[in-house]
C-alpha cells in the first residue's frame, strides 16, 4: 500500500511538471503571437493620404496604384 502511494505521488509530480511545461510553451507562443501583432502593426500604412501625396510628389502614383492601395487597405491593413 506505501508503495503505490510512492507510485502516485512520483505520476502526479510528473504530471505537475508536464503541466508546468506546456504551460511554459503555451507562454512562449503567445508572446511569439504577441511580437507578430506588434511587427504587422509598425509595418501597417497608416496615413494612405501622405503616402498617395508622397507618391504623386515623386510621379509614381497611377490610377492601378490608387486601386491597388484601396484594395489593401481594405483587405490586409485592418
């Protein structure tokens, strides 16, 4: 009887430390996640009127750009 208490005991530390090794990945994802989010966001365009304004100023905008910005805009810069 001791010895399958000794047995429990040693499976629910196991147990412990498995939990406590998920969860450590678990924390690693999310700040993995975390660091993602914030990249997209500096990388997002924020202000489309200066850049179609800076764009127009160097002779690189068109009417295809102008298209194509809105159409960013609307589906991957959200």
């Amino acid at each position: 009887m001791e010895k399958d208490i000794k047995t429990k005991i040693i499976e629910l530390y196991n147990q412990i430390e498995n939990i406590g090794l998920d969860i450590s990945e678990t924390k690693r994802t999310v700040e993995d996640l975390e660091i993602e989010i914030k990249e997209k966001s500096e990388k997002a365009i924020k202000d489309v009127d200066n850049l179609k304004r800076e764009l127009k100023r160097d002779g690189l905008y068109s009417d295809k750009l102008e298209e194509f910005l809105e159409n960013y805009m609307k589906y991957y810069n959200k």
